[in-house]
C-alpha cells in the first residue's frame, strides 16, 4: 500500500429540498487514492460522482463524512484554515472556455495562481508560466492570446497547466475531455498521462467515458446513485465486472478489436431520480438478477477477490466466486 493522498470515508452530501424532499447525492462514499495513483470515479449523469469532487475541493459542504488530505483531516478545517490546502488540490474543468477569463490573456491567467500562491518575483513567475506552457505543449506565442482565439484542445491545456502551476499533491478532472472533439481527446489524454507520471501527483478522474478512464486510471471505483458499487484495478474490472451494474456499463463500450466485444448486459428502465431512491439496493427494480432481499436491505461493499470490492448480494454466485472458507474470514490461517 502506498502512502495516501486522499482518503474518503463515508462521505453524504444531501441537498434539502423544500419541507419535505431532500436530493440524496452522496450517501456513505468511501474511498482512497494513493500518492502517484489516478483513481477514475465513474457513473452515468445523475450517479454523484461530480458532488463527490466538489465536496473534495470544499467548494460544498459536506452532509457527514470525512475527507482526509495528506493525512489531515480537512473537513474539520474552516474555510480559512483550508485555503493553504488549496494549492495543493487543483481541479481542471469539464468546460474549458467556461473556466477561464474571457477578459485575460493566457500568460495572466497562468500567473493568476502563482501570484495567489507564493511570493516569487515577476520574473521568477514568467519563467514559471513559459516552463507551463511548455509543458502542456503549447509555447511563447500564447502568452499574449485571449482564450476565444484557442481551439477547443488548446484551451483544455490552458486549464490543465493552470492546475499544475502551484504543483498540488491531487488534481481532480471533471469530464476533462467530454467537451473536447473525438480528435482531440486522445491527445489530452496523453498529455494527462505524461505529466502524471513526470510530476508524480495523483488523479481523481470524474467521467462518464470509459475509454478515457481505461487510458488514464489504474484504478476504478464505480458509483450509482450516490453509492459505490464496485471497485478494483482497471484491467481486472474492465476484464471482468462483476457487479451488474458495472456488466451494464461496460457491455455497452465500442472497442475497436471486434474480438473484445462483449455480449450486452441490459438493465431495465432509466436511473431513478436521487430524490426518490429505491428501498434496498437501489438498483434493484432494474436489476435482472435481483431477489426479496434486494428490495429489502442494501449490500455491503465486501471484498470478493483480491481488491475486488464488490456491492451485491448475487455477485459471488452470479460469478462462481466460492465463499470464503469459514477459517478464512475468522482470520485463522489453514493449511
């Protein structure tokens, strides 16, 4: 286990709503993200995965829970005490025009965090803000542009060197390329990846596109409405899914190996509202492998196989997972 940048722990974020009604985004969330490491926090529209961030970043506050950065547990923190942390947890935009000054050219706007951040000179920051710019592939020439004269992919390395420019520990990316055309999302992705592993910052990467997430995240924890049904390394979950969920998501990916085609894996309906969640496993009524005891409790997220962890009663049998021998979950070594 590597040292952790950020663990989560039964994380709620509930958004009253009038008397009566309340939208239950996140409820009971847990996870970690180690130091280096790109964890992919992945779901369809609806499933909480962005609330989850933003509780992270302390842009909202959350319900209950715990967010512990570094080792300090930042939900404790006033406002004040976490705007030094700030630095430290940076966020790179789903819409990249949206997120930057219309009004500032692009060597302002990279400078923008730097003088925020630290009490460098003029200088030191133009070196700093040339090396970024460097680095997102990008040059000199864009110090002096305005964000309406970048293509769409030049204005997401813009954002993602802005992320970068204070050095932070975790970078969050919400649907970092969902915006961007099909063409240009390969090479953002690219990018992302050479700069984690030059830089050595860790990644919680928010996106609905698998592809993406394949690409980026050695790890994946899948969510659906405001809960965490699966996690595990990417290729194993990519491999083999095991909770339907997760078969459902994935069955419905295009890869470009005919060969790695799976069969479909169909749910019913849409996905509920999180302001009327369903009793018991709340993928239950779409569930094709559900029973009684589904409508009626929540599973808990157990670990099936080596840091496999899996939400579902069926699972195990759907699977031909064995049950642990009874010595084996007491803790007793055998023979």
């Amino acid at each position: 286990m590597g040292e952790r940048a950020l663990e989560v722990d039964r994380l709620v974020k509930f958004f009253p709503l009038g008397r009566r009604r309340t939208v239950k985004a996140v409820n009971g969330v847990s996870f970690h993200i180690d130091r280096g490491e790109a964890l992919a926090l992945v779901g369809e529209s609806g499933s909480g995965k962005t609330t989850v961030g933003r509780c992270i970043l302390r842009l909202i506050e959350p319900t209950e829970g715990r967010i512990t950065f570094l080792g300090d547990d930042v939900t404790a923190m006033t406002q004040e005490q976490f705007r030094p942390w700030r630095r430290r947890i940076q966020l790179v935009f789903q819409e990249p025009y949206d997120s930057l000054n219309p009004r500032m050219r692009i060597g302002r706007i990279l400078d923008e965090p730097l003088m925020l951040a630290d009490r460098s000179t003029p200088g030191g920051r133009r070196a700093r803000v040339l090396e970024l710019l460097d680095m997102v592939g990008l040059g000199a020439a864009f110090l002096t542009l305005y964000p309406h004269q970048l293509s769409g992919g030049e204005q997401q390395r813009v954002g993602i060197a802005r992320a970068i420019a204070t050095n932070p520990d975790l970078v969050v990316l919400d649907e970092p390329t969902s915006a961007l055309d099909v063409s240009v999302r390969a090479e953002i992705l690219d990018l992302l990846t050479d700069l984690q592993q030059r830089l050595g910052f860790a990644y919680l990467f928010i996106s609905h596109d698998l592809t993406a997430v394949r690409r980026v995240c050695q790890r994946v924890a899948i969510m659906y409405l405001g809960k965490i049904v699966e996690t595990g390394p990417t290729d194993e979950i990519f491999a083999r899914p095991l909770h339907p969920y997760s078969r459902a998501l994935l069955s419905s990916v295009l890869y470009p190996d005919p060969v790695d085609q799976r069969s479909r894996f169909l749910l019913a309906g849409e996905i509920p509202s999180p302001i009327d969640v369903p009793a018991g496993c709340h993928l239950h009524p779409r569930c094709p492998w559900a029973i009684d005891d589904c409508a009626r409790d929540y599973p808990p997220l157990e670990e099936l196989l080596p840091g496999r962890r899996v939400a579902c009663f069926l699972a195990r049998r759907q699977n031909g997972i064995a049950e642990p021998r009874a010595d084996a979950r007491s803790g007793v070594p055998h023979e």
